[in-house]
C-alpha cells in the first residue's frame, strides 16, 4: 500500500534527512536543506479531509473493520453534550496503521479527536508535518489537562498508553501490553472528570518488526519519546 510506505519511510528517513540538511547548511548548499527549513519554520497542519479522503486505500490493504460497544450515534450524542474521552489505546506497535485507518474509517465528527504523541514527534522537522495530519497534541501531562478543558470531541484524546516502552516489546507471534506501571493516564481522568474509553488495535503490532537489541531504546527515552 502506498501510503503505508510513505508513513514508514518517514520514519525511517527524517533522521538521515536532518543530520543532511544540517549538513549541507553548514557546507553553504541551501537547496537541499529548503523543504527541512520550511518545516522548521511552519507549524503541523491537522487535516481530517486528508485522512478521509486520502487513506482509503490503507483500509483496505489492511482489511480494516472495527468491532464496537458503543455506536457512533451513542458516542456522537455524549460529544454534543460536551462529554469527552480519553481514548486509550494499546498496543503501541512500531507505527500505529490501526490508528492511521481508523481516522479514514470513523465519521466526520470523531476526526476532531486528537492524539497524544511524544514530544519529539511533534517538534522534528518533516516529521511532524507528515504525522501531524493526524492532529497530533504533546503528550505532557500540561498539554494534555489543558486539552481536556474543551467540550466533545474536540476535547477528546487519544492516547497510546504503552508508549516507546510498548513499541519495543511488539512481537509477531504474541500480544505484549506494557500498562503495569502506566497509570498516569488514570490520574488524569480521575482530575479532569474524563471517562476512560479502551481501545485494542488487533494486528498493530504484526505489521512492521523491530529491532530490540542495542541502544536505540535508551536513546529513544533520552530523546523524550515515551
């Protein structure tokens, strides 16, 4: 599928781009270095008509369906009373396809939502525009309480709650939850008034493997993406 290509291979080649971009800069080859610049300067962009017109495709590579307690009709009724959610998700997986269909699958209303994400994802240049689509908010606790404080979906939130530790557990040939020592997302809903909706993406985490030895991990947490 080619937009999950795309979306990996951002993952894969933002690093490498940088560290060249830097580097031309510093060798006075500005060229090469203008889309890096423009990200820099230019904030991420939330578009819910990319990802329902745009995506398509993906759901059906991955033959995306969902398996619900409540409707869309039920959710959608909470949401125009001001109700919010904090949407936990697991498992993490390498990059999360389940969470990139879903925002093609759902209904207008719901691609309000925002999803946490770590810091870094939304400050690295290039990174951040591409991810960003999918109206990415920092996953600080200030950033989230004062995200809550809107009404609906719009005040809603998703957030994956096994985070980097979580990625680097995924296995093919098991399920593997990293929640034991995350609660923090439960303090947040007892201090905000926010109720809880659990979400399971089956097969997020069979889709890409990852490479678990070495220092990567370590580097990850250092850099600030949990």
């Amino acid at each position: 599928c080619v937009q999950s290509t795309a979306f990996a291979s951002t993952y894969l080649f933002t690093l490498p781009y940088s560290i060249y971009s830097i580097y031309s800069l510093y060798n006075r080859r500005v060229v090469p270095a203008v889309p890096f610049l423009l990200s820099c300067v230019f904030p991420a962009i939330h578009s819910p008509w990319f990802t329902k017109n745009l995506l398509g495709p993906m759901c059906g590579y991955f033959s995306y369906s969902e398996i619900r307690e409540t409707s869309d009709e039920e959710l959608s009724k909470h949401f125009k009373t001001g109700k919010s959610y904090i949407l936990a998700a697991q498992p993490h997986g390498v990059i999360s396809f389940c969470g990139m269909c879903s925002a093609n699958y759902c209904i207008d209303e719901f691609r309000q939502i925002k999803t946490a994400a770590a810091s870094v994802v939304t400050k690295v240049p290039i990174l951040k525009h591409v991810m960003g689509v999918f109206g990415l908010i920092d996953a600080s606790s200030k950033s989230l309480k004062r995200h809550l404080k809107n009404k609906g979906a719009s005040g809603s939130v998703v957030i994956y709650i096994g985070g980097i530790a979580e990625l680097f557990k995924s296995s093919r040939k098991e399920e593997r939850l990293y929640l034991s020592k995350r609660k923090g997302f439960i303090k947040l809903a007892l201090t905000s008034g926010t109720d809880i909706l659990p979400l399971y993406l089956l097969g997020n985490t069979s889709t890409l493997t990852v490479v678990k030895a070495g220092p990567l991990a370590t580097l990850s947490r250092k850099m600030g993406v949990r």
